[in-house]
C-alpha cells in the first residue's frame, strides 16, 4: 500500500504510472545552510584507546551523539505535516511484454570490443577471442589464479581485492565455458568473463564475513539471485571482492585482511565501500563486478577510481536470499570498465525474481520495458542545486561545469536551477537511518570483533537513535520523496546532476593501515552528493569526467605532473530510470575522448594487467 503525506494529497501526471508513488509536493522554502560540526581525526593508537574508553562510558557517547545533532531531527516543525515512509521502494508500471523464449538471446545483451588499444578490455573482447579460437575462458581462468590468490604460498600481486578464491569452482566454471564455445554454443556475450563479487553477496559454498572477523553466511548458504543470473549468462565468479568492514565507511581501509591502493595511483583510496571490485575492474582484472550501495558504495569507487557505477532503483535487482545488512537504503548494483559491459550487468542481474519486489518492475531484457529514453521533441532536462555543487572542491568543480557544457552544447540538455530543503538535515536522517539498520543486525560480541572505528560507530550512532529519531529520520525521507516527485512533475524526466563526490580523491595515511582511520567530517564531506539516492529510493549513475593532476605524495598539483586521480560525474533519475541513466552515460562517452586516446584512461603501468596477454602467453 502506497505511503502517503498526510495533509492534501495531490496527483501528479507520473502518480499512474508508478506503484507506491510519493505524492507529488514542494518542500518548504528553506534556505540552504550548512553548519557542520567538527569532529576530531582519531587513528593508530589514539583510536584503540578513545574507542575502548568511548565503548565502556555511555556519558562519553551521548556527547558524540549530540554533538552529532542526530537529536536535531524531530525538532524541525515543518515535519509534522508528512508521515513517515519506511519503504523507497517505487515501481514503474509496464504494459505487459512478451516474454522472450531465450532471454539471454536479447538484443540488448551486445557489447563491442574496445575501440583502442589504450583502453579496457570489455566482455566483447573476451566473446571476440573465444569465439575465434584465439582463447579459451580455461586460459584465462588459469592466467587469473597466480595474481589474485591469497591462500597460496606466495599470495598474488592483485590478493589484497580478494577475500576468498575458489580454484576448483572458477576451473570447472571455466572449462564448462570452453567446453560450450567449443561446440558453438556460448550462452551469452558474458560466457566465461571473468567477474569479481563483493563479500556483501552470498554465493554458495563461499563464507560471507563482510571483511569481518565474524561469519555472516547464511543457513541456506545459496547465491543470490542477482549473481545466480550472472553465472546463467555463463560469467566466471573469480572470488569474493574484500570491502570496507561491514560497508562502514568509503575509504576502503580494512586493517584486517589490507586495503587496496587505488590502480590509478597508490597514494589514494580506492574509495569504498565495494573497494575490492573497483579495484578489480580498474586494474583489469575483470570488466564488470558485483558492488553494493548503501550509501554511495558504488558509485565512490566509481568515481575514485574512472569507472562506471550503476545504484538500482531500491528494490530493483534483488539479492535473496542474502540477509541485507541495510533494508532500506541498499541496493545491489554493477561496475564496470565501460557503459556497455555496465549495461549488460545492469540488464541481466535486474531479471525478475518473482519472490521479491523486483518482479513487480518491467523486464530488463525486453525492448519494450527499456522505455524509449531519446525524448523526441521534449526538453531534456539536468537539475543543479546550485548551493549543494559549491561545496565542491574547486578541481571537482571545475571539470562539473565543463561536463554539464558539454552535454548542453553537444547533446541538447537543458540546465534548470532546482532547490531541494533540509540537504544537511537530510543526510544526518540517511545516516542515522544505515547505521541504525546495520546495528540492529549485530550482536555484542560480533561488534566487540570489529575494527576500531566501527566499533566506535555502533556504541555512538548504532546505539543511542531512539523511536522519535528515526520516525524523524523517515519523516524527512517523505518531505524529500515528495519534494523530488514535484520536481518531476515540473520538469519530467529531468536527471539531478552533481559531481560524484566533493573530494579529489581521499590520499591514504599510510600509518592508518595498521589499525584504521575514524574521520568522520570527511567521510560525510565524500558523501554529500551521494547519499540522497539511497534514502529517496532513486537510480543514480556515476560515469567519469575528468582527472585531477596531484603530485608524488598525492596532494593537488598544477600543470601536468604525470600524476592524477579520476574524479566522476553523478545523474540521478526518476523511480525505475536505469535505462535512461545508461543512455545519458553513452552520450557522455566522448566528454573524455581526445585524438587517438580511450575516452576514459586505464591506470598506467603496473596499476593494469593485460589479462588476454598472459593468458596467450601462458597457451
């Protein structure tokens, strides 16, 4: 049953055509400020020691907890006329399609090779060679093993992405490839790609930890759904991807089983919390990979590390029978290397599993469920909250305004100036909502055997929310719902553009990788833009859109210092608009392209491994 307001409840033209859809309403005329507290940097031994005292004197956190201003929230009056919604989900409303005889035969399932030779392999390339009997998946299976291994002897250049590979269960999926190339009959493009799945996942006969010291596998212990229909496809699970603890934080930092550098450059973060399959993909391991997004755990890595990164519409792709750790706010999704093997993930994991809400969406791999997003003879919109871009940092927001120039004067967009209330407010009611979410999934002595700073989290934010914060919390989540639905209804499929996130990059603290790193004021900073997808429920997009020179010790630099780390451009859309957010991604593809270069730049160096090469050399 629909969630509603509840003062007077206006239709809008989208309201029939969605299921659960928020009632259309302008937020109250609010001006933007951001007052943000600041919290002290707490790493090494100074944060063992301030989380053993913190954890054990529970007057020590309710100072963190107010200084927090979560309590803030149910003093905001302008919330006493919006009930609560506890549930984003909301769902476009299809005409029914033919179903296809052979779904993994759709039109929509094509990827071409790179186009240069400086850029990522995509599952074309992968196809192209075994179908010409250039390779066999066998080939690179076996190439794969010796780089991202971390239980042999000598662990793997690429280990510290994985938590876990399965040698006997990556060859037999391999050689079961081979075996179908062999007679003719690859079952899709995806047949014997190689893809990375973080540990958020469960996949039979594989332990689900959350880069935990705790053990989180299911009783039923199967894979879930949206991988289930990867591995379909033909893909080849090459391991379970390492992540930040429990999705707790975006840096990626995992004092326990190490912290992947960014391929790009090795003083910066991979950007979390689905690290380990950014970093997967970015050092070309694999050209997709599973992440999973709470709070922007696609799309940072995304950005951080020149890929692309898909968050789904809540409720879209489903994940059964995986226990989520954040109901409300997660969502599965893909990365990739390039939009087309984005587009194929996308489109093959989304499948409708009619045990879930996703069978309710249209089906992804039908022509007439990916709505015709070209617009004909409409405006086509992009949304800027000017304030909320100006906190980005001037290199970031440099390379905005030329991406958002790009798309009006090479593309026809039209840029709109919208405002969206309570921006501050709002994330604090995201964050307290995730961390409450994810608390309420542990036990005490799970969370005495996390890391330092998620311990911290849970004794302060996990801990002390009461019934009138988050009721609080959730009443924002309808004032915002409501508000962007008015903004539809004002300019229709507009996407609400922002840079990825503020930063350029968050450097690594090379001290911090021994016991961690709590920084919470940069942690919010990284997710200013990114968290309002989640608590809204909406589809966004991340794409890359330009690189920030930086010197040796990755701090900003001018000129050409041979130096960079990439930095992503972010398009959210309406309710169920992943195929449009792909659309705009390709026409963004050329916002990057100069001469004879890849549009997007692949790490230089040891930062990428040419996969095909050694699994020809190694024939």
């Amino acid at each position: 049953m629909a969630e509603n307001n509840s003062e007077a409840k206006a239709a809008g033209p989208y309201t029939a055509s969605f299921w659960n859809y928020p009632s259309p309403r302008e937020g109250p005329a609010v001006p933007y400020t951001n007052d943000a507290t600041s919290n002290p940097v707490l790493r090494g031994v100074t944060l063992a020691i301030a989380t053993t005292i913190i954890r054990s004197v529970t007057f020590v956190q309710s100072i963190l907890w107010k200084n927090a201003q979560f309590d803030t929230l149910r003093n905001i009056p302008e919330l006493k006329g919006y009930d609560p919604r506890y549930d984003p989900t909301v769902i476009p409303i299809a005409s029914q399609s033919k179903a296809l005889q052979d779904p993994l035969k759709s039109e929509l399932l094509t990827c071409q090779p790179r186009k240069t030779s400086k850029g990522y392999y995509t599952s074309g390339d992968f196809h192209a060679a075994y179908k010409a009997g250039q390779l066999t998946p066998t080939a690179v299976a076996e190439a794969l093993l010796p780089l991202i291994q971390r239980d042999a002897l000598s662990p793997g250049k690429h280990s510290v992405a994985f938590l876990e590979v399965k040698r006997e269960i990556l060859i037999k999926a391999a050689e079961a490839s081979t075996q179908r190339y062999k007679v003719g009959k690859p079952l899709s493009v995806l047949d014997g790609v190689p893809v990375a799945v973080k540990d958020e996942a469960e996949i039979k006969d594989y332990k689900r930890t959350l880069a935990s010291n705790n053990d989180f596998t299911g009783k039923l212990n199967e894979t879930a759904w949206c991988v289930r229909k990867w591995e379909e496809a033909g893909a080849m699970i090459i391991g379970k991807s390492t992540m930040h603890e429990i999705g707790l934080d975006t840096t990626n930092n995992n004092p326990i089983f190490g912290t992947p550098r960014n391929p790009h450059n090795e003083h910066f973060y991979t950007g979390g919390s689905s690290g380990g399959s950014a970093y997967a993909t970015a050092a070309g391991l694999c050209p997709l990979s599973l992440g999973a997004d709470g709070g922007g755990s696609i799309r940072i890595p995304a950005s951080f590390c020149g890929l692309y990164g898909l968050k789904t519409s809540h409720g879209r792709v489903s994940g059964a029978p995986t226990n989520d750790i954040c109901r409300t706010t997660g969502v599965y999704g893909p990365i990739a290397s390039s939009i087309d093997d984005l587009a194929i993930a996308y489109r093959v994991m989304a499948q409708q599993d009619l045990n879930t809400h996703s069978a309710k969406f249209p089906d992804p791999l039908t022509l007439d469920s990916a709505r015709n997003q070209s617009l004909n003879g409409h405006v086509k919109y992009l949304g800027v909250c000017e304030e909320w871009i100006a906190r980005a940092d001037p290199a970031v927001k440099s390379f905005f305004d030329k991406a958002i120039d790009f798309y009006i004067h090479k593309r026809g967009y039209k840029r709109v100036s919208i405002r969206i209330p309570f921006l501050p407010q709002l994330q604090k009611a995201h964050a307290l909502t995730i961390l409450s979410e994810i608390r309420s999934g542990l036990q005490p002595d799970q969370i005495s055997h996390l890391t330092h700073h998620n311990q911290l989290l849970m004794s302060v934010a996990g801990t002390h929310s009461t019934a009138q914060d988050l009721i609080a919390a959730q009443r924002l989540r309808s004032l915002l719902m409501s508000h962007l639905a008015s903004l539809w209804d004002k300019y229709p499929e507009m996407l609400i553009v922002t840079p990825t996130t503020p930063l350029p990059g968050w450097r690594i603290n090379d001290g911090d990788l021994a016991r961690g790193l709590s920084d919470s004021d940069t942690s919010l900073k990284n997710m200013e833009y990114v968290f309002m997808a989640n608590f809204s429920g909406n589809p966004a997009i991340s794409v890359p859109m330009g690189y920030t020179e930086v010197d040796g010790h990755g701090k900003e630099a001018s000129g050409n210092s041979g130096s960079y780390i990439p930095a992503g451009l972010m398009a959210m859309g309406i309710w169920g608009s992943e195929e449009q957010l792909i659309e705009w991604a390709k026409e963004g593809e050329e916002l990057l392209a100069g001469g004879e270069e890849a549009a997007i730049r692949r790490p230089e160096g040891e930062g990428w491994v040419d996969v095909l090469e050694i699994a020809n050399k190694g024939k």
